[in-house]
C-alpha cells in the first residue's frame, strides 16, 4: 500500500508530524501550549504551538475548531494536551507557521517555487485573489522557462506535453483551463465561479506538474545510476593467466 501521501502533510497523527525545522519525516511532537484570541468580535481562533521531539523548535497552528482530545473525569470534560485521534488535523488548521515547507521541492526553478509558496500561503488564509494571480503567474513562468509555444498562453500550456510526453498530460489541459478559470472567473464572477477548493484543486495540480517536470527525472537518474554503481561493484575482476 502506498502510503507517500503521508510525507505532505503536517500531522499524521495526534503524536507523529513532519517537522517543517529540521525536516525529519513521521517524528513524534509535542502539543507544548494553546492560546484563544479574538480573530474578530464574535470569532475566537485557537493558537496551537508544537514542538518537535527531535530539534525542539516550535511551530504555530491556527484553528477556528478545537482540535484537542476530550476526555470525561470525575470533574467533567477536559482536555487532553494532543490532538484528538481519527481527525483529518491538517484540514482544521487553516495556517501554518512554517507554513508550506514540504510541498514545493529545491529542484523547481525557484522563481516559481516562490510564487507557488506565495499562492499556498494566500490560499490558507482565503486571499484567493492574491491566489490566483500567483498561480497564474506561476504558470506563465513554467511556459517561459520551458520555451511553449502559441498564439495564446493556454496553447504555449498545452504544447508543454510533447515536451514532457512522460508527465501526465492532463495536468496540463488542467493548467491551461486554470489560466481562463483565475483570470475571468475570479475578477468578473467572483461570487460563486472560484472558491478556496478550486484554488487548492489549482495548487496541488500545478505541484503535481512541477513534480513530475523538475523532480522525477533526477530522481529516476540517481536511481538508475546506484543501481549500475551495484552492478559494477559486483563484477568479478579477470584473473591473471599462469604463463608458466
């Protein structure tokens, strides 16, 4: 069973993350300390501050939803100091603090992995104007750094897929159907056209495409290279011929 999804989330459980600071993945937290305050007059929002087991640097989680597990005492309910089990925790939290380390890979040529990071950090705060206009410009950065051609950018999108035959071609019809999407949709029909799923529908495709692009191959090449570095360590030198 593949369970790789588990490597791009925060939280895999109330007692294992992926620290965003020292970068271990499936290391145990601690669920150090919770403060309440006013998001606005008649909103609280719930702080959450964790601290990784390994490097002991804390993160911040916010929350309009309580998250903690409850427990039932001699007392009455109270809450227990991890997060409640069988929750989807990363789907309560709508910010992070590092916000997105784990999704956007150093080998992504950095002027569109910083507008990808900027897009997921306005998407977590429900900026889905600011959103879209960076994915859009993500996008056309893509097209410019891979050389598509056209006459309109959703042509030059889409002509990226005999460039990349071995990178699903969906992906790319979903890129070019997302230049129309946030350009028109959002600033002309705003109100029911474009929403914070479309947007992260939007953020995972572009991540999935630049993964596929940027990432795979080196990785396949590294893969491809240990395994003739085992083939080679296992060849048996010729012996010497006896002459005498």
């Amino acid at each position: 069973m593949d369970h790789s999804a588990l490597d791009r989330k925060y939280f895999i459980d109330p007692h294992v993350y992926n620290c965003p600071y020292c970068r271990r993945r499936h290391v145990t937290y601690s669920l150090e300390s919770v403060r309440v305050f006013d998001w606005s007059i008649k909103r609280p929002c719930i702080a959450y501050f964790v601290k990784c087991n390994s490097c002991q640097n804390v993160s911040m989680h916010l929350s309009f939803a309580e998250l903690r597990a409850k427990s039932i005492t001699t007392y009455g309910e109270r809450l227990e100091g991890y997060f409640a089990a069988g929750i989807d925790i990363d789907s309560g939290i709508f910010y992070h603090q590092p916000s997105s380390l784990f999704a956007v890979d150093a080998r992504i040529p950095r002027v569109i992995r910083d507008l990808v990071e900027e897009a997921d950090k306005a998407q977590k705060l429900n900026l889905l104007t600011g959103a879209s206009a960076c994915i859009r410009k993500a996008i056309y950065e893509l097209v410019v750094q891979e050389g598509g051609s056209g006459e309109h950018y959703q042509d030059k999108v889409k002509s990226l897929k005999q460039k990349f035959p071995n990178v699903y071609g969906g992906y790319f019809d979903d890129l070019a159907t997302a230049l129309e999407l946030t350009s028109d949709q959002v600033h002309e029909f705003s109100s029911a056209a474009f929403d914070g799923q479309h947007c992260k529908l939007l953020l995972e495709t572009l991540r999935a495409a630049l993964h596929e692009i940027y990432v795979l191959p080196e990785e396949r090449m590294a893969r491809t290279k240990e395994v003739q570095r085992l083939r080679e360590a296992m060849k048996t030198p010729e012996q010497p011929t006896d002459k005498s």
